[in-house]
C-alpha cells in the first residue's frame, strides 16, 4: 500500500467507475436495425449502372450493398457520439442541404408571356444588342516612326479626306485595313481596348486621327452603324424565363432564410473592441 504505483492504479479505478456511474455506458445508435428499402437498393443499382453502363453482377450488388449498410452504420455511431457538433464542414453542408430544400419549395409554375414583359420592364439594357460599327484604318506604327506616330496618322487622314487610297497609305501591318460590323468588344479584341474606345466615341463622318492602339496610331473612317437594338421578344423569351426564374428562386431563398433567423433570439458577445460599433449596426438593422 505504500506503493505510488499502487495508489495511481487505486484513484484511476475510482475516477473510471465514477465516470461509468454519472455519464452511463458509451452511446451508441438508438437501434440495432439497419433496413434498406427496395427503392434505396433500386437507387444504389442505377447509381452503379450509371457510372458504369452496366447492371451489376450478383456480386458486385452485394458489395455495394456491404458498403452501405457500412456507411450508415458509421453515419449513426458518429451522429450518437456527437461527432457532427462542432464540425465545420458538416454544418455548411448541412446548412447547404436546408437551403436546397428551401430553393425546391420555391419553384414555380412556367412564366406567361405577361410574367416576363413585366420582368423585362425596366431591363432592357440587359438584353439589348451593342452597337456595331465597320470601319476603315491607316496605321502609324510606333515601332517605325516613335513620336511621329501621331503627326503621321493625322497626315493620313488630311490625305484621305482629299482622295488618297488606304492602300497607298500607312505601314504594313497583319491588321485588317477593313472591317465590317463588330461591337466594342469585339473591336477591342482585335485591336486593344484604347482603339476599340476610340473608334466608339469617334464621328461617323469621314476620316479622323490619331486613334490609339498598341500598335501605333491609327487614321479611322466609320464606313457603316448599326445602334444597339432590343431583339424581338420571341427571339430573347427563353433567357427571360432562365433569368427571371433565377431571380425568383434567389429572391424566395433570401425570405426563407431571414424567416428562419427571425425564429430565433440572436445575443452575440462581441470583443469589447468591436460592441458599440457592432452595437450601433444592429439598431440600424
């Protein structure tokens, strides 16, 4: 009894069994029967032949059967070993799943024609086509002339107006010295945002320079514009119907969300650095 080993093995017992005594035995599952349903093991096998392209042998139904009942077996023991408390990953998919079944609610019947022109009300720009315009160009290639660029470019255009041939004119370049219809971005692609800008806010009258691009300075004529249209509503009805559902669904998902946060009295101890900021914002709210 003098032992210090004695005595460690003595008070260790006696905190073991006071443990068994308040907390009880281990948790475990609320029950010894796992059932798998004729539907579950029909989803299981499609899932397979799914994957696979194939129905599964004896066999191999077996083993994915095996597997299941394995993982749900693990699924329950960790959810009564609380396992899932505290688990970051497990909450936002969890979270996730709840928000997908708030989405599911929230689908509606097809949109009529009317549902739509009152969604498009007031949004036209997001479906009207850019503008377009073909035009011409001269290039003074800063590579080859430097500071010259910009004087040279608006010689070309002096030329231009009086008669002289693109052609006759400019440096040699792999840029096309005519171009039909395009939009800005399209333009800005090909020639560079600055060009692209330029050519946009540039007259459509006869020649002008310079206008810049990476390549140098560049004498321009609009040969041709086309303003940005609204398409005809046939034409845009199914990226209506996409983009009003869409909204739909966000906007039935944000109501459900506060909804639910609504149902509960919310106290947060904020850092004593940020509680009167923090405090202010929520007599905001």
């Amino acid at each position: 009894m003098r032992e210090p080993l004695v005595h460690f093995i003595i008070i260790g017992a006696i905190i073991f069994g006071l443990n068994a005594a308040i907390r009880g035995p281990e948790p475990r599952s609320d029950s010894g029967m796992i059932e798998v349903s004729e539907g579950r093991v029909a989803q299981i096998l499609e899932s397979f032949q799914l994957v696979s392209g194939r129905a599964p042998t004896a066999e191999e139904a077996q083993a994915l059967l095996d597997d299941f009942v394995i993982e749900e077996a693990a699924y329950r023991e960790a959810l009564a070993m609380g396992l899932a408390e505290d688990d970051t990953v497990v909450r936002r998919r969890l979270r996730q799943k709840v928000e997908f079944l708030f989405e599911d609610e929230a689908a509606q019947e097809p949109a009529t024609d009317a549902d739509l022109k009152e969604w498009l009300a007031g949004r036209e720009d997001q479906y009207r086509l850019p503008e377009r315009r073909a035009f011409q160009q001269v290039l003074a290639s800063i590579d080859r002339r430097g500071v010259e660029a910009a004087g040279d470019a608006k010689r070309f255009a002096e030329a231009l107006k009086t008669g002289a041939r693109p052609e006759d004119m400019g440096d040699d370049t792999f840029l096309p010295g005519a171009a039909g219809l395009m939009s800005q971005q399209e333009v800005a692609s090909l020639f560079g945002e600055a060009f692209a800008q330029g050519l946009f806010a540039a007259p459509t009258d006869g020649w002008i320079a310079p206008v810049p691009s990476s390549f140098g300075m560049h004498a321009v004529r609009i040969t041709e514009q086309q303003p940005g249209v609204l398409p005809p509503f046939d034409a845009i009805r199914s990226r209506l119907e996409a983009d009003r559902a869409q909204q739909m669904r966000a906007d039935r998902l944000r109501q459900k969300l506060k909804d639910l946060r609504d149902r509960y009295d919310v106290r947060i101890d904020w850092p004593k650095d940020l509680a009167p900021a923090m405090a202010q914002m929520e007599a905001a709210r």
